[in-house]
C-alpha cells in the first residue's frame, strides 16, 4: 500500500495552483448548476469545462479509467431505463425486435451527464490539490484542528495500520496458525489477530496523544501556519466568477 | 546433522533491492548471536529461517527439510521465534490461555501443554501471573510472556530477536536463565542484540552480518578481537573487551571475572 | 533560579491500589544533566511524566504536593503551557511522529504553529534544530522513511525547536540500534553544551556514567540516593535496587583500584584506564 493515501498528482499547473478553497466551490457550483438550469447542455457545457480544466492540468490520463469505468455503468443504465423507464411511450429506435424509448434514453443520458459532470468536478479536485493543503484550507476557514488534525493523520496512519496487521500475522503464523488452506481455516486465521491489531492501536494513539499534548496541541494561542499562502488576487476573482454563474443560473431558472 | 543449513541465500523484496547477498551458514547447537546494524539483514535472516519469507535463490533446510516445501505453521514445530514487540502476538484474556496457544497449535495434548506452558512460566518467575490479564501486567513483563509462550513450544531452534530491550537487571538475569535452560536441554539458540556485553556473556558463536553478508563468523572471543571489522559494521566492543584493549592487552576478555582472575594473578 | 523543585510529590494512577511516587523530594539546577536510573517500575517513568505535566492531567489519578518548572506550578498549568519550559522525547520514536505532516522540516513546525510563533521565527528556528541534530538532509523526507535513530533525533528536534529550558528523555535509546544510540546521545551532548538541563532515564549505565553531572537513583517510587556518578556507584547495594554499576567501576572495585585522593571508583573508560595505568606504575 503506499505510504499515504492520495491521489494527488504533482505538477506545476495553474489548475494546481488555485486555492483549494476555490476547487471545493467549483464542485459545489458544477454540482449545483445542471440542477437549477436542467438542461441537456448546461451539464454537456459544464462537462466540457471540467474536461479542459483536467487538460490544463495535465492530469486527463488518470482520469479516463475512471470514465472508462462509470461509463460500463452508465451505459447499462441507458439500455435498462431505454427499455423500461415507467413513462416510455415515445419509440426512438429498434435493435432485432428490442424496442428502446425516448423517454427512457433521455432520462438516463441526463442522469448520466449529471454523474460524469460531479466525477470530472470532483477529480479535478482531488487530483490536483495536496489533502494536507486541502485540510490546513478548512482549518484555517474554522474547521476545528482536532478534526483537520484526524483528518491528516489517517492518510498516513491507515497505510502504516495495514503493515502492521503483516507483523502480527507473522508473529501468529509462527506459533503454528495455520493461515494457507480452504476457506474456513483462513476464516478461523483471521480471529487472533483481531486482539494485536485493536490493542495496538489504541496503545499508539494513546502513545500519540500524548506526544501531541506536549507538543502544544491544546494550547489556547491562535495558531499559525508555516505554510502562508497569500490571498492571491486571482483567488478572489476566481471566487467572484463563481458566484456570479451561480446567481446568474439562479436568475435565469427565475425568469424562464 | 546439522540443524539448520543455509546454502548460497539470497533475497529481495519485491520492489529489488537486495537484502541478502549469498549466505552460507550451518547451525549445530552452540548459542549463536547475530549481530549488526539495523538494515544489515538480521531481522530478515531470521524471518527465512523462520519460512515468512521465502529465499529469492539458494535454500534453507531446517532439520533436512527445506523451507520452501512446508507452511511457516508446520515449521514451527521445529522454530520457534520471539519477535520484538510483545502487543504484536498477544490477543488472549489469561497470561496462561496465551502461552498454551503456541503448543495448541503445534499438536501438543491439553495436558502436555498446560504443563510446559506453566513450567515456562515458573522460569521467567511469573507464575503468580498466571491468570491475569497480559494487557495489566508491564511491557517487560508482557515480554517475558511472549519468550514463555515460545519455551512452551518446546521446539528445537529458538530465536530471540532483542529480548533484552526494555529490561532491567533483574529481567536480564531471567533471561540469562532461559538461556543456560536451553542449553542444558540440547537446544539451538539464535539471539538477535545489540547488547554487545549482553552477547559476551551468553554466545558461545557470534555472526556479524553488514550489509548483507556474513563479514565475521566465529567464537566471541575471536569476533570481538577484530574491532577494526566492527567498527565498519558500526558496532562496538563489549565494555570490558574495550578496556582492556585500552590497556594494551593483546587478548580479548568477554567477562569481568576473567580479566580480574587474569590481572590478580600478576598479569 | 533552580529549574526543577519538587516537594513531597505523591502519586496514584487511576485504577490502581498502589502510589507510584510516595513522597519525592529534589531541586535540579539550570544546566545540570540529571541521570535517572533504578529497576522497572520503581516510578521513573512516572516521575517523568509528573514533570511535564501529564500526570497530573494526562493520566488523572491521586496527586499530592509541588512541582515547579521553571517558577510555573504543574499543577495550576496545562500541559501546553508547560511545553514552553519543559519538553519531553520517549521511547518509541515512532508514536512521536504527528502523522499529520509529510516532511521533516513540516514535522518541526507542527508544535511552532501550534505555540502560535510567527513564521520568520518559526524558520529561523526550525534551521537552528535542523543543524543543531544534523538532521538538514533530510529536511524534505517524510518522517516515516528515517531510520529510528533519526526518527528520535525529529522528536528531539522538534521539542527543542519550542525553545524549553529543560528536556526529559525517558530511555530514549532503548529502541534504537549502537549507531543510532550513539547519534541520540551525541545530540543530547550538544543540548547540555547549550545550556539545556537534561533529565534522562537510562539503562545504559556506562553512559549515564559518562554523562551525568547528577544520577537518581530510584526505587518503588522513592528516590533512594541522588548524588554525583562517583558516589552513587561507590554503593554496594546497588542490585537489590536491579542496578549494576558500570563494568568499569566494577573492575576496579575488585582490583581495590581507587582513587587516592577522593577514595572513589572510577566510573567511565578513561577514569579507570588512568587510574589503572597509574597502578601498573606504582606496581612495578
């Protein structure tokens, strides 16, 4: 397993280089969007943009296996609601005797489009922003540090966990459990090791508690960050730009 | 036979970096101790002894069968190993229920087992602990469960890997017990440390391991003459050897009672 | 000013029948290096603990009498509040890394954040711990990837960076290999050259020998003796208290190899090297 758990990508694009702030709003506002304006091409538009967003960024190509992934979903999707959706009255076309509807395929391609348009939005998050960055951006905006600091850790601290369930079963396997064999010794394996695992644990954290408290962890002065990120003009602007689409999609759904 | 023989091993993990550079070793039943630095090889050594790993070339036999043709379970009827870290094994409520798991396993009767299992622990004096729960008692003496677990198994190989960690002078003395115990019963003893005066008194056959190879192979008394080898292993002489290497003496002296007999005999 | 005083310290961990400490008493001065030794369990861990503060307020339990760091009472401050005078590094290297922070350099300013030091500040001294503990190379590596004695020396490092005027270091070697002992100690002798006082729990008596100005001796919960290496070592109870005095100390003490003057045994290499030499002169 690798030493944290992220799917950030290093690189030095502008796309990486936003605050992270702002990435979570883009995924809040491309969420929001194709819900206020409902229509087919506001979530193709919308799905356009993300897409030249992860190109900017250089990360497309860990992207497409999970487009490649969620699009043998939704394609199962699309045949199921074409064949079956309640309100299919409307015949669009025929496969052998198979009948697909309007209705249907209209419904799913929209839902379909949703999907892909948070995936996209969500990636670009993930994929480009560092989850250390990510986490110390909230705790500066009012996220509690005891939550952000759980957070942080377990990215580092659930792989280390996974290599210490190796050394307790090699600690088991020598005292003679059997650990290879059908599917019942395998299960029988699995109960000694629940005990090291759980104790463990729970001696570290208390082990890291400690450590932490004496690091000041409780103290009641106003943190300060090593990392000062400058409210960088563009930031704000980005802010800006996002909210205005925002309220401009809420005035248009008003209007028409 | 020789108990263990090593041919020609060599290892990788998997991700390619050699640990193991061509080892070739045989083990009869001298109390052997494996020295040298963290990285060196030590811990893996032992795990292939052990058939956690298995070689990447070259073969281990432990009592003529090799270790890549039986389950690390089967094997341990015949090696039995404490590792470092005494929470990493212990999961039962009773110090007893713990110690009677081992022998369980390797086919020991109930009686058999309770037997060693309680014999076992009468050596590391904790008899008295019997049925409490391991997790109330200290890390040395959760330790000391760990080597009682493993004496209970009665097995003919036992390797201890830095069971001198976290003890005081009393537990140290345990300890040096458990050693002369399986001296005294024909068992082959193999001590990872880096205790080097701990080493002194107990090994009668030290192996310093470098990076790994084998860079030194023999009696304490001839390793821990070659302090210029040892120092390129970052490892050190026992206290006493040192002193009286200070002293000019040109032969090594693992003990203090030695070298006091020696010097008050006009020397 | 003295930098530790403690009074008729007591001390009961919850769920337990027994007290832990019974009634310590003892004043350390700036700069000394203090040396604590005695069997498992005889309370010097406990002790440690009771002068950063985590027992009381960690642990909880029964507590009686004074301690001060530095003028501040454990007692009536936080464990935060008392990290600004004392630190501590303990046994296992690993359980002191935070996990929350992907670099060495990162790892340092986590407890500097948190003490709210401003960032200029906050560099210049995380440099000056980097350097101090010859950690600079690895000030880009995740903590998680140095071996153990670098691992120790982060913890030292990182409590250093917090600028206390005392640190508590309980066994912190036991876990690491020669080399990375010997680094640890070679760090903790720079601390004590800087002026730092050190207070240090230790089974290695031959360094304890070696290093301390003082040593503890301690036993259930009591301290037994506390005085200079020499007189300490001069005792001839030590294993019913589970201490054997350094190897050299008691070659010399068979020999009946003493120092003249002071009537004591040596208690490092180069004590009882002298002293010895001196002696084959005079023999022959």
């Amino acid at each position: 397993m690798a030493k944290t758990l992220s799917l950030y990508v290093e690189r030095n694009t502008f796309i990486h280089r936003v605050d992270s702030i702002n990435k979570i709003l883009y995924v809040l506002v491309s969420v929001a969007i194709p819900l206020i304006l409902p229509y087919k091409f506001v979530a193709v538009l919308l799905i356009l943009i993300s897409i030249s967003f992860l190109l900017l960024a250089k990360v497309m190509r860990r992207v497409i296996p999970l487009i490649e992934f969620s699009v043998i979903i939704l394609l199962s999707i699309v045949i199921i609601q074409g064949l079956f959706h309640a309100g299919n009255k409307t015949v669009a076309f025929h496969i052998a005797r198979i009948t697909f509807y309007k209705e249907g395929l209209s419904y799913a391609f929209t839902l379909s489009m949703r999907v892909i348009n948070i995936l996209l939005a969500f990636a670009i998050l993930v994929l480009t922003t560092k989850p250390s960055e990510l986490i110390e951006a909230l705790v500066k905006k009012g996220l509690s540090p005891r939550f952000g600091y759980v957070l942080s850790s377990a990215l580092q601290i659930i792989p280390q966990m996974m290599s210490a369930v190796g050394s307790i079963m090699d600690a088991q396997r020598s005292r003679g459990l059997e650990t290879e064999g059908n599917l019942a010794v395998r299960i029988r394996a699995f109960f000694p090791l629940i005990g090291p695992v759980v104790m463990g644990s729970l001696i570290e954290t208390r082990e890291r508690a400690m450590a932490l408290e004496v690091r000041a962890f409780n103290s009641r002065e106003k943190k300060t960050f090593l990392n000062e990120r400058q409210n960088l003009r563009s930031d704000n602007v980005i802010r800006l730009i996002l909210f205005s689409i925002l309220s401009l999609s809420i005035v248009l759904r008003v209007l028409l | 036979m020789n108990i263990i023989e090593v041919k020609n091993l060599r290892f990788s993990y998997r991700n390619g970096e050699e640990i193991l550079k061509g080892i070739d070793l045989t083990f009869n039943s001298k109390s052997t101790a494996i020295i040298g630095q963290n990285g060196a090889g030590k811990t893996t050594f032992v795990k292939l002894l052990k058939g956690l790993l298995k070689p990447t070339e070259g073969d281990i036999f432990i009592k003529g069968k090799n270790t890549t043709e039986v389950t690390v379970a089967k094997l341990a009827k015949e090696v039995g190993m404490v590792f470092q870290n005494p929470n990493d094994q212990i999961f039962k409520s009773k110090v007893i229920d713990e110690v009677m798991f081992g022998p369980l396993n390797i086919g020991q009767g109930m009686e058999e087992a309770k037997g060693n299992s309680l014999k076992a622990l009468e050596l590391m004096e904790l008899s008295d602990k019997v049925d409490e729960n391991p997790y109330d008692l200290s890390l040395s003496e959760r330790k000391l469960i760990t080597i009682a677990s493993i004496l209970a198994m009665d097995t003919d190989i036992v390797i201890l890997d830095e069971p001198t960690i976290s003890q005081d002078y009393f537990g140290k003395i345990k300890i040096k017990n458990i050693v002369k115990e399986l001296a005294a019963r024909g068992k082959l003893l193999i001590t990872i440390t880096h205790d080097m005066d701990f080493v002194a008194e107990i090994s009668e056959r030290v192996i310093v391991l470098n990076k790994g190879e084998v860079i030194l192979d023999g009696s304490a008394e001839e390793v821990f003459l070659r302090d210029d080898i040892l120092k390129s292993a970052y490892l050190e002489q026992p206290n006493i050897t040192q002193l009286c290497k200070r002293l000019g003496y040109d032969r090594t002296f693992l003990a203090l009672e030695e070298f006091v007999d020696y010097r008050l005999a006009g020397n | 000013m003295k930098k530790v005083v403690v009074e008729n310290l007591k001390y009961r961990y919850p769920l337990s029948e027994n007290l832990a400490l019974k009634g310590i008493s003892f004043e350390v001065e700036g700069g000394e290096f203090i040396g604590i030794i005695g069997r498992n369990l005889a309370g010097k861990s406990t002790l440690c603990q009771a002068l950063v503060g985590l027992v009381p307020h960690f642990y909880k339990g029964a507590y009686s009498g004074n301690v001060e760091i530095s003028g501040m009472n454990v007692l009536e401050n936080n464990i935060s509040e008392l990290s600004k005078k004392i630190g501590i590094v303990f046994q296992n290297p690993f359980t002191q890394i935070t996990a929350a922070k992907l670099t060495v350099y990162e790892e340092i300013a986590f407890g500097l954040e948190n003490m709210g030091i401003e960032i200029k500040e906050m560099i210049r001294r995380i440099e000056y711990v980097l350097h101090l503990l010859d950690l600079e190379k690895y000030k880009d590596r995740n903590p998680f990837e140095l071996s153990g004695g670098q691992m120790q020396r982060l913890a030292i490092a990182s409590i250093i960076a917090m600028k206390p005027e005392i640190i508590v270091l309980d066994e912190p070697t036991s876990q690491l290999d020669p080399q990375g002992s010997e680094e640890v100690f070679k760090a903790i002798q720079s601390l004590s050259r800087e002026g730092i006082t050190i207070m240090m729990v230790e089974q290695k008596i031959e360094k304890i020998a070696q290093y301390a100005d003082r040593v503890m001796l301690m036993s259930d919960g009591e301290v037994v003796d506390f005085d200079v290496p020499q007189k300490i070592f001069l005792r001839d109870d030590l294993l019913n208290y589970g201490v054997q005095a350094p190897v050299f100390t008691r070659v010399c003490r068979s020999l009946n190899i003493k120092n003249k003057n002071t009537g004591l045994y040596p208690v490092t290499l180069n004590e009882a090297y002298e002293l010895m030499v001196r002696h084959e002169h005079n023999r022959s």
